[in-house]
C-alpha cells in the first residue's frame, strides 16, 4: 500500500471521505494529537482499526463528531453538568463519556453500555467531520505503546504502507490527548488526565471525582489510555523525582557505553550542562511542556540509548496529564496509573 501525506483540501477531504465510507482508515489531525479515524457504525473499519495499531481489544475507543452533530442518536442520556461542560470546553480537548444508545459498532467500547465522544477544534479535523457528517472513532495514530504523533510524519513513521492516506493538519498544538470525563454518575470523574484540568472542571459544575481503576475486581475501563504502558520511544527509559539521582545514573550509563539524554523541564537544564549528556528542554511553562513532550520522547529514541526524564517541580493542574504521559512512558511493565 502507498501511504499518502496531503494537505488538507476540498479533494483530500473527498479522498479521505471515500475511503470511510469503504471501510478504510485515514489518519486525522486534531489540536491534542493525530488520530486513526474510521467509520463508527461499521464493525470491519474499526476492527480494522485494533489491527492496523496493534492495539488490545480491552482499551475502548473515541468518537470524534463535528460540532454542531446531534448527539441525541449516539448517547442515552445527556445530564444537565454534561452540558455545562460542553458549553465550557467544546469544541476542543475534552472527552465525555455517555451511555450509549448502541448504534456505534459494539466493538469501539470494547462491549460496555458506555460511549466515549469528543469535539474537537482543530479546523481540519472540523473540515473532515463535516464532510463524512457521522461519528469517527480516532485513537491516537501510532503503534500501540509507542509515543503518540503530533505530526503528520509521525504518522508516517509508524504506517507508511499501512494506511492509504494522511490529512496533514500541521503539528498539533496542544500536545497530549484530550481529558476523558465519565458522565454516566451524578458527578463527573476524571477518567484520563489532560489540558481540561479537574479545577477548571470544579469551576464549572463543582465536584468532580478521580478515577482509580479496581482491575482486581474484573472491571472493564470506559476509557484509553489507563491500563497499558503507553507512550514510550523505542529506547531504555528512565525517570527520576530528583534531579541529583538523575545525574548520578546518567553518568553511569554513560559509563556502561551508552548514548545518554536527559529531558527536563528548563529550570532543570543547566544541572545538565557539561555532563556529556544531549538534553532535551521541555519548556518552561505547563502548555509548553504539554506541547512539547511527545515531539521530545521521539527526538530521544533516534539520538539516545538511555533516556533519562526527571519529572518537572509542578505537579497540578495540566501537569497532571503530563506527569500521568510521563510515567506511563517510563513505567516497566502494563500497570495502572495512579495519581502520586
């Protein structure tokens, strides 16, 4: 297959829709990050979907709808703080999660009553909405476990030949994936970490909870990116709270022979200077830092052997979903997250 990269226009834009409506899969920009879309109503695209990624058939699936989509034939039950939140935040990086009327395929929440769905705001991500006018179900248009893409060549890096086509909306903005908000209670909970932070939330509607995932019991998740290592560039990583243990390992790997990079926040970068290690600055601000992470963690795996990430001072607020990208990255094996 020859994978594509094009600009969005009204012909790529009928390109990608003909290929939807045949059961294929297109990757999509949004403002978080790039995503695999196929259709929602047809088994074998997102089946097809779950393949093409690699992707475990127990991590459900988001529903990407234009914005002005009525939601009425895909969810059950609309509570009053649910539009709240989508008057606040919508269009942009915030994803709620509904009960479903079950027209969706059953395989995009993996069998569940629930259906995840977001708006997003990038206006390519609009265009291409509208011209298929149904709902696109679009995780994030990597390989499974591997950093997730804020570019079109990101995209092409993990499916050239894979894929037919790749809209290019420029690089993504705002860097990881949207927040997922379970709406099925009589408060919101926070299921994903993201750029919609819980206080900004609380502003809105008042309480909002925290998910903590109890697997022991058998419970299946209503949302992506909470039970599997995810994230992670094709290279050792490591991550440390402090900066000092941070420097005494990346001295000793490079000891060992390996190529060493270190990436911190930029209050963080001149304790690194010197040492011989590539460092690799997030930012100085949570936007920044949220922005900048994924294009990092792929810059680390063609540059480094041993990936050394010390986490940034702050803790709240957007670095709540940075942090939770973080540690998934670095983390050793498929474990819940955990707020710490």
């Amino acid at each position: 297959m020859n994978t594509q990269i094009k600009k969005i226009t009204p012909e790529s834009l009928q390109e990608a829709k003909n290929i939807i409506f045949e059961g294929g899969v297109v990757a999509i920009p949004t403002e978080t990050v790039y995503g695999l879309g196929g259709n929602a109503f047809d088994d074998f695209a997102v089946k097809r979907i779950f393949e093409v990624k690699g992707r475990p058939n127990d991590n459900p699936l988001i529903a990407h709808v234009h914005t002005d989509y009525d939601l009425s034939k895909i969810i059950d039950y609309d509570p009053p703080y649910a539009k709240k939140l989508r008057e606040a935040f919508l269009p942009g990086p915030l994803t709620l999660v509904y009960p479903s009327t079950g027209k969706v395929s059953p395989f995009v929440s993996c069998g569940l009553d629930t259906l995840a769905v977001r708006v997003p705001s990038h206006t390519g991500a609009q265009a291409f909405l509208r011209e298929v006018a149904i709902p696109i179900v679009a995780p994030s248009a990597n390989l499974s476990r591997h950093v997730s893409p804020t570019s079109a060549r990101h995209v092409f890096d993990d499916f050239n030949g894979k894929i037919p086509l790749i809209l290019d909306g420029g690089d993504c903005t705002g860097g990881i994936e949207s927040t997922v908000c379970d709406c099925t209670g009589d408060i919101p909970v926070i299921l994903r970490p993201g750029l919609v932070t819980k206080e900004m939330i609380e502003k809105v509607v008042g309480a909002c909870g925290e998910y903590v995932p109890d697997l022991a019991s058998g419970e299946k998740v209503k949302s992506p990116g909470v039970l599997y290592k995810h994230y992670s560039p094709r290279c050792k990583t490591l991550l440390f709270t402090d900066g000092n243990a941070a420097k005494e390992r990346a001295a000793a790997e490079r000891t060992a022979g390996a190529r060493v990079a270190v990436l911190c926040e930029n209050a963080s970068v001149s304790a690194f200077v010197g040492t011989g290690v590539t460092v690799l600055d997030l930012g100085k601000t949570q936007t920044e830092m949220a922005a900048k992470l994924y294009g990092l963690l792929r810059e680390a795996e063609t540059i480094c052997d041993t990936l050394i990430a010390v986490e940034p001072k702050e803790k709240d607020g957007v670095m709540t979903g940075v942090l939770n990208r973080l540690r998934k990255a670095c983390a050793s094996e498929d474990i819940p997250h955990t707020r710490k």
